[in-house]
C-alpha cells in the first residue's frame, strides 16, 4: 500500500486564496493524503471553510484553536500528524498536482529521509530563473546538506515548505516561536537530525509573492528575534556538528546584513543609536567572503565608510536590481 503523506497548512485570514491551495492538495496525482488544515483563530470566514473542506473530502482534518502564529499552527499539525511522510505548505501558495509523488518517488528511490525541490516564484518582481527538468536531483550527506542549507546554496533554501520529509527524523523538533528565521531553525534542525538529504532543481511548489503584503519587522525586534534564534540553533550545532558553527556566522551575518539594509533604505531620519550598534557589530564580525555574493561583499565594504556611504551604496545597488527586471518583462 502507498505510504500515507500528511500535508499540515496552517491558516489564518487567507480566505481568497485557500481554495487554490487547498484544492492544489486534494487534486494531488498521489491520492493516499492526511491534508491537516489548521485554523488559527481566523476571522475572516477562513475557519468554516476549512470546515467546508473536511465535509467534502473524508482525507480532509480541521483543527480550530486560539491565534498564536504560523509556528504555533504548523506544531499543532506535527502533533496530530499520522503519516508516514510529512509535508508543509502555507495557505497562500499551492503544490504542483504532482508534487508529493514526485519528492516521494525520489526519497524511495535514493533512500534519503528527506527530499526538497526549489519554489517557483509567483508575482515576482525579479527575472525568474529557467526550470530544470524532472531529472536534475542530487543525493548529499548529511554534512553537506548541513553546510548548505546554512549558506543557502545548491538549493538548500531556508524554507520549511516545498520539502517531504520521513516523519521519524522530525522527532522532538518543533518549530520555534518567532516571526523570523524560525524556518531556518527548523530545517537545519532537520539536517543534523537526517542522513541523506535528496535535492532536485525542478520547481513543484509556487511561492506567491505579495508586494503589498504585511509590515516590516522593525530592526530592533528582527535583531533580538535573530539573536534568539541563532543562540538556541548554535546550542545544536555545538553539541552535534562543532564545525558547522563558521557557517552559522555566515548565515548570521547575510541576515542581518540584509535586515540593516532594508531599514537603511527604508528609513529618512538620522541614525538611532541601534542601528549604529548593530552596524559595528557587522563590522566586527570576521566571516568568509567566499559565501557572500556581490552585492552583500560590497555592503560589507560600504560599512567601513559608515551608514551615510552604505546607505548609499545599497541605494545604487536597489537600483541597478530594479533596471534588471524592468529589462526583463
């Protein structure tokens, strides 16, 4: 009998956009689903459609509770989860028809406990990448998979969705209560807790980008946040995988890097003293170039000649990465 696949959506106030993620899951290739959909105290009607789901297909289990975030959510459907083989996906993107059995056939095939696949990128306002084909998925040790799921290269996103995971691996880790990196956290977790890990560059799960969409995490809250998240991720990693902890400053640094500059850009008054703080700490901060793309190395550099020239330098940086999409629609 094919193995049973639990798919867990949190949801909360996507009411619009559900029935094309839901149904994206119920019209699956692969038919032997758990789809758990996790209400988390929505209150835009989103709760008694979810119930709607459950009455038409029997593979459908609702779940109501008191809101308390999306990583509250996702642990409630880790809890109840009864499949072999688990998958996440958020209420606002869907699955390829035939997702689940594809990242399934390949974790059967290569014996990894984990299969993972890129997202493709829905409303983006940038030049998205050419597919790969069905074919194009590498098997990496444990290690590697470790190291690159930390710097984010070959495919190893720190995103917890579009990914099909053995449910054994996934024992004792939950995901941890943040509004930030909480992602990362998890499926790093994952990595050191899995052998191999099976990584295909043809996309299955469609990310929706909404330009309009939420508020910026202010800096102060994002850093603390990150902080958190990055202490109790290096408790792990120095009791399970020392050698890791170079990669985790890596990623550190991208992050916060990326957090200063968006606050950079976005604000129009003078530098707080939080920010500079923040900016001497980056630039104390001794991590490999080699990790770093172009724009981040010349950031990197900027901050040297402080905010004024980085605020600068990022500016230009927007810029040309706006002149690239326009040349490409």
């Amino acid at each position: 009998m094919d193995p049973l696949v639990s798919i867990i959506i949190p949801v909360y106030n996507f009411k619009d956009e559900l029935p094309r993620c839901v149904e994206s899951v119920l019209n699956q290739t692969y038919h032997n689903l758990e789809v758990i959909l996790v209400d988390d105290g929505s209150t835009d009607g989103s709760g008694a459609l979810c119930d709607q789901y459950a009455v038409l297909d029997k593979r459908v289990h609702v779940i109501h509770k008191e809101n308390g975030g999306v990583s509250s959510a996702r642990n409630c459907g880790l809890e109840f989860a009864h499949g072999e083989y688990i998958s996440l996906l958020d209420s606002d993107d869907y699955f390829d028809l035939d997702m689940i059995g594809y990242l399934l056939g390949l974790l059967l095939k290569t014996g990894a406990d984990y299969s993972k696949c890129p997202a493709r990128l829905v409303n983006w306002p940038l030049a998205v990448p050419q597919e790969a084909s069905e074919d194009d998925y590498q098997v990496y040790s444990k290690e590697d998979a470790v190291k690159n799921t930390l710097i984010g290269r070959f495919g190893f996103t720190g995103s917890a969705c579009h990914n099909v995971y053995k449910k054994c691996i996934l024992k004792d880790i939950l995901f941890y209560p943040a509004r930030s990196n909480e992602d990362l956290d998890f499926i790093t977790r994952v990595a050191i807790n899995a052998g191999d890990v099976v990584v295909t560059q043809c996309s299955k799960y469609n990310y929706v980008f909404h330009p309009d969409g939420g508020h910026a995490t202010p800096l102060s809250q994002y850093m603390n946040e990150l902080d958190q998240v990055y202490s109790r991720l290096g408790g792990v990693i120095k009791e399970k995988m020392p050698e890791m902890m170079s990669f985790l400053d890596v990623r550190y640094f991208r992050n916060a890097l990326d957090a200063l500059h968006n606050h950079v850009q976005s604000s129009k008054s003078s530098f707080d003293d939080n920010t500079v703080l923040i900016a001497k700490k980056l630039k104390k901060m001794k991590v490999s170039g080699e990790y770093l793309n172009k724009s981040e190395k010349m950031l990197r550099i900027s901050l040297h000649f402080g905010l004024s020239v980085f605020r600068k330098i990022g500016k230009l940086l927007d810029r040309y990465k706006e002149r690239r999409k326009n040349s490409h629609e």
